[in-house]
C-alpha cells in the first residue's frame, strides 16, 4: 500500500466562505424550484403553462419533459467514461472517471425530480407504476433500465470505483472518519482484493454498455413509436437520443472538469491530455448529431406531408425559428471551436468551456423542439396551431433542479476525493 | 357480446352543437372541456367555399394508440369496444394525450372545485349525475365521468353509465337531427350496421392504423385546406 495519507486530498473537509456563499445561493434557488412544485402540487398543474392538445390549443408535455429527457441525456457521460476506462483502457480518462458517475448519478436523480414535476399525481404514480407496471408501455423502459437500472449500475460502479480511496481516507483522523469506513468496509487492498475488484468492475462495465444504448434509445422510443405525431415518429428518434445524450453528456462533464481545475487545489493531472481527449470525443459525437439532424430535416421537407411539413415549417420560419436555429448556432459554433482545437494542439480551455456550455443549452433547447412543437403544430386533425408559453413555476422548477444538481456535487467533492487519490490508480 | 360503435351521418349534421351540450351536462365536464366536439370548417377559395361541419368524439379504437402506451393499464380496451380510462389509478402522466392522433383526451389542471360553471363545495350542481362515480363492467371499475380527480386524465366513454343501461349516448340522444347513430356494430340489423350498409363510409386517420370504431357516411374527411372557423386558444 502507498504511504500514509497526511491529509484530506483536493479540499475534502474543509470549506471556504466562498464555498458557503455559493451554496447558500445554489440552495435559495433549489428553493425556489421546490416552491414552485409546491404551488403545483396544491393548485393542480393549472400554475403551468401546460393546455390539452386539440381543442384546447395547448401542449400537454412541456419544459419538465423537455428536462427529463435532457438529464437522463447527460446522465450518458459517467458510464461511458467509466465502461471506456474499463474496456478500453483509456488512460487519459481516468482523473475524471469519478466526477463522471458522480455526474452521472446526479443527473438521473434531477431527472426523477422532473419526472415526479411532470406527474398529475405523483403519490399514484410511485405506486402503480409498479404495481400495474405494463411492458408495453415505453414508458416501461424509462422507469426500468433509465432509471432503476441506469441509477443502481452508476451508484454501485461508483461504490466499487471508491473503496480503495476510501480505505486510504479512512486513516486520516477527522469527522469523516466513520464515514469512509463504512465505505471502505473493510478493503484492504491486498492483491486478492485487487485482482476481486478489478473482475467485478470489469463485468459491471460489459453489463453497462448495452445498458448504455438501450437507456437511451427507450426514452427515444417515448416519442419515435408514435405515429399520431408528425414530427415525432421516425426511426431515427432513438438513436439521435443517444447522440444527443452523448453530446450534453460529454458537454457537462468538460465544464465540471474544468471547474474542478480551476476550483479544487492538486488537481494538476487533469491536463491537457484529458480535455484533448475529451473535446476530440465530443467534436465526433457533435458531428454525427448534425449528420442525424440534417437527414432527419430533409426527409420531412422534401416529400411535404401536409402535417410533416407544418410541423418543419414552425420550426424552420414559424413560432419555434428563434429556438431552432439559436439551437443550429449553438451546435455549430462549438463545432468550429473543436475543429480548430483538433487541428491546434494545446490551445486554451476557455473555448473548451465555452463549447461545452453551448451544447448544453442547445441540448435544452432541441429537447424544448422535440417535445413541444408535434404538439402544438403536429395535429393529424385540423385544428389550429396552438401555443405554449412556459410560466414562471416552470422556469423555476428547472432552474432549482440545476441549482439542486450543482449542489450535490459541490458537497460530494467536500464529503470524497473528487478525483482518484494519488498512488490508488494501479 | 355486443361490439358497441357509432356512425356519423354528415349529410345530417348542421354544426349546432348539440351533442357538445348533451355530453356537458350529461357528463359534467368542466370549463374548456370538450369530450364531444364538432369541427366547422371553412373550405376552399371565394367564390368556390362551402363550410361543412364534422362532429368527432372519441373513436374508440381497436388498436388504440392510448391504450398501448399507458404505464398502468389505467386506459384500456373493454370487450364491447369501449376504451375506458380508469380515473382511479391513472398517475396523470398524460401519455395518451400526447399518443392520441385525434386530440380527444382532456386533462385535469385543477381541483374539481375550481374548475366548475358552478361551485363543487356547495353540494352537488344541478346537473350532477350519481352514476358518474359508480364502477362499470365486468372489472368493476370507475370508468366514468367520476369525481374529477385533480391530475388525472379523461375523455370521452361513450357515455359507459347510458350504454350499460341499455341508452344511447347523451350527443346521441341530444342529436335533433339524428346525425349520430350509436350501436352495436357486430349485429347486421342495429341501425349504425344498416346505416353503413347504404352509404359509402371512411374513418378518420385511417393510415395511422388505430381502427376507430367511429366510422362517418356522407362527405369526405377533412383535407388539406379545411380551416376551422372558430378561433381556438390555451384557455382553462
């Protein structure tokens, strides 16, 4: 075993006033959103800006399903940094295959956030959603593998992933002590250890991967299967879900490298080589997203299916063209930035950043198109276009659950080593 | 067993929407909801227009898009046609909603109280019809109109509470004109059966493959450029 830890590694334990004041602002706006779901849950989802669909005019799924879908989207980068570790052997990502699943499974329980938002009865729906469960439903598949299965792989490979780190925290003295203990519960890393570990992540690792698409393309299925709704009913739903996921997975997990760089002190091995890798992955998934979304626009402009072609229409000129192509620029500049930081090498993480931040809010906002628009505009009957405008209580909502997921993360790199301990990566 | 469906005559129907009242107060719907609704669309270019009018209440289909997707089985399928929403377990995930091509399923924004011509809390209005809580079927479930629970979806029974009882639906029975025909569509003789024997039918949406059990006789469906007249907006 390496020597004796001295310390806490990357700041655990100890918080600055500026770590405090950060998180007091994160929590006031959590609250915010709590509130807000609070106003729903007493005065019915009327506080929404969510109508019937038809008659009525309105769009029945809105922004809290335009974020399930973009959390459980994110939630695609701590596996799949974790199975590439694994399988693959990819050295240069291991400083930040922890933050990954961390990232992971803090996206996927905001994405249960939004789900339980989104519910006219979320209490009804904690029950029955297993007691009637049907198979059928692809609703099925979101519950099961997205959430249940996607959640309990993450947490357990990050359990695992974290015993050896652990076992080394627990000889500092501290409060935490006990904590790490129970963590550790009783890995001695001994070789047999070792060689027991390494087999279980391996496996856990072959599990995920199939995992890894299937999650991913069930949700897609939510909206591909549905043949009522232009827009929405196409083969390849379910896979530019998984694109999409990658790249606002792969998008978030840049920024929080990056903060943690910049934030958390002996951080210094999460080097160039780690956000070359990562932005080098992330300009490939942007580029077959793109191929996804241009096949995807011409196969609905050219044969001009009346309701097709509505539904194109408001999202190219109509109600949504601000979104749509705000949502173009935000894929295709960062597109840019990546070319040109693969073709020169070592350039600065500011456009990195910056690009990782842009997919994410283009993320957001394709999620918005894809969910809203085949309602508003993709009624196979004629009724007139109808609208929808998110409230307050809606913004709020989201805003709390990012604040929320920030937050979560922000104390798990104060109660863990954020990163692998040094001399613990063999 | 009987396989209940309707026939909509459209040479018939003169758009006065009656059938959209009959279902209100028969079925207690609250504001802004429609479990009937009658299209009026304006067609064609002046001079050559003509405005026609299309009654469409839910299809209950065979192969019903909303009952698939259901995640608890709270939509379902009974043996004499009718597609059901169980109003007990429904979690309120508006999935049919959004599966249902023809736009029938009507959501519940608010408590019952508040969403009432007349106030819930000062007893039962006027036109508050007991049957609506009661169980219906073989399965003896709450299936129709009901209580109204805050976040859970309904739409259209074919009024299960008239039907069990050997009645037509309210639009049906509220129908001056006779331009809907509700019955057995498995029998030759019941008046839908002979009705689609002597004019040429279609169902709306054919092509998505959902199997309504509502088929029209008279007039075409809808094309490219019926325009509704009526201005519809996000209202609750």
């Amino acid at each position: 075993m390496a020597a004796r830890l001295e310390r806490l590694p990357f700041g655990v334990g100890h918080t600055s006033g500026r770590w405090k004041l950060w998180m007091a602002v994160l929590a006031a706006i959590a609250i915010l959103g709590w509130y807000g779901w609070y106003l729903e849950l007493s005065r019915g989802m009327i506080v929404t800006g969510l109508r019937n669909i038809g008659p009525m005019g309105g769009a029945t799924w809105g922004m809290d399903v335009a974020f399930i879908v973009y959390f459980v989207g994110v939630s695609f980068a701590g596996i799949t940094v974790a199975a590439l570790v694994r399988l693959a052997d990819v050295k240069a990502l291991r400083p930040i295959a922890r933050m990954a699943e961390a990232l992971t499974v803090v996206s996927l329980v905001l994405a249960v956030f939004a789900i339980m938002y989104d519910l006219g009865q979320p209490l009804r729906g904690i029950v029955n959603l297993f007691r009637y469960a049907r198979p059928q439903s692809p609703f099925f598949g979101t519950f099961t593998l997205v959430i249940s299965g996607y959640l309990f792989a993450s947490l357990v490979y990050l359990y695992l992933g974290g015993r050896r780190d652990a076992a080394r925290c627990a000889e500092v003295p501290g409060r935490l002590q006990r904590f790490y203990q129970l963590w550790a519960a009783g890995y001695g890393d001994t070789r047999e250890e070792q060689e027991r570990r390494s087999r279980a992540s391996f496996w856990l690792a072959i599990a995920i991967v199939p995992l890894l698409v299937v999650a991913h393309s069930t949700l897609g299925f939510v909206f591909g299967l549905q043949v009522g709704r232009p827009g929405w009913y196409s083969a390849l739903q379910a896979p530019s879900f998984v694109l999409l996921a990658g790249v606002s997975g792969i998008g978030m997990l840049i920024v929080i490298a990056a903060v943690v760089r910049r934030t958390v002190a002996g951080t210094d091995r999460l080097d160039d080589g780690v956000f070359r890798w990562l932005g080098n992955a992330l300009m490939i998934l942007l580029l077959a997203y793109l191929y996804f979304m241009v096949v995807e626009l011409l196969t609905s402009i050219y044969t001009g299916a009346e309701r097709e072609r509505e539904v194109t229409e408001a999202l190219l000129s109509g109600r949504y063209a601000p979104i749509y192509w705000a949502a173009v620029a935000l894929l295709v500049i960062p597109l840019a930035f990546l070319i040109m930081r693969y073709f020169r090498r070592g350039a600065g993480l500011t456009t990195l950043v910056a690009s990782g931040v842009m997919v994410n809010l283009s993320a957001m906002a394709k999620r918005f198109l894809i969910v809203v628009p085949s309602q508003t505009h993709g009624t196979l009957l004629p009724y007139q276009p109808g609208s929808y405008t998110p409230t307050w209580v809606e913004w709020a909502e989201m805003a709390g659950l990012i604040a929320f997921g920030a937050l979560l993360l922000a104390v798990f790199a104060k109660l863990f080593p954020i990163m692998p301990v040094e001399g613990s990566e063999s | 067993m009987p396989r209940y469906g309707m026939v909509i005559d459209l040479d018939r129907c003169t758009g006065c929407r009656a059938c959209m009242e009959s279902c209100k107060v028969e079925n207690n719907t609250p504001e802004a909801t429609f479990w009937m609704y009658v299209f009026r669309f304006e067609e064609g270019e002046y001079p050559d227009t003509r405005v026609r009018f299309m009654p469409r209440p839910c299809m209950h289909c065979d192969n019903a898009p909303c009952v698939k997707v259901c995640p608890v089985g709270a939509r379902y399928k009974r043996e004499d046609g009718l597609v059901a929403t169980d109003w007990e377990r429904c979690i309120g995930c508006r999935y049919c909603e959004v599966a249902c091509p023809y736009g029938v399923n009507t959501f519940n924004w608010t408590h019952p109280e508040e969403q009432y011509y007349l106030g819930w809390e000062d007893g039962a209005p006027p036109w508050a019809n007991p049957d609506l809580n009661e169980p219906y079927g073989d399965e003896r479930r709450r299936i129709a109109g009901g209580g109204r629970d805050e976040g859970v979806i309904e739409k259209c029974t074919f009024c299960v509470q008239r039907v069990e009882q050997g009645l037509d639906p309210a639009c049906v029975h509220g129908c001056p004109l006779k331009a809907l025909v509700f019955g057995d569509l498995d029998d030759p003789e019941s008046p839908p059966s002979r009705l689609l024997r002597k004019k040429e039918a279609f169902r709306l949406l054919e092509e998505v493959g959902t199997e309504p059990r509502v088929h029209y006789v008279g007039g075409g469906p809808p094309s490219e450029n019926s325009k509704q007249i009526d201005a519809v907006e996000a209202r609750v």
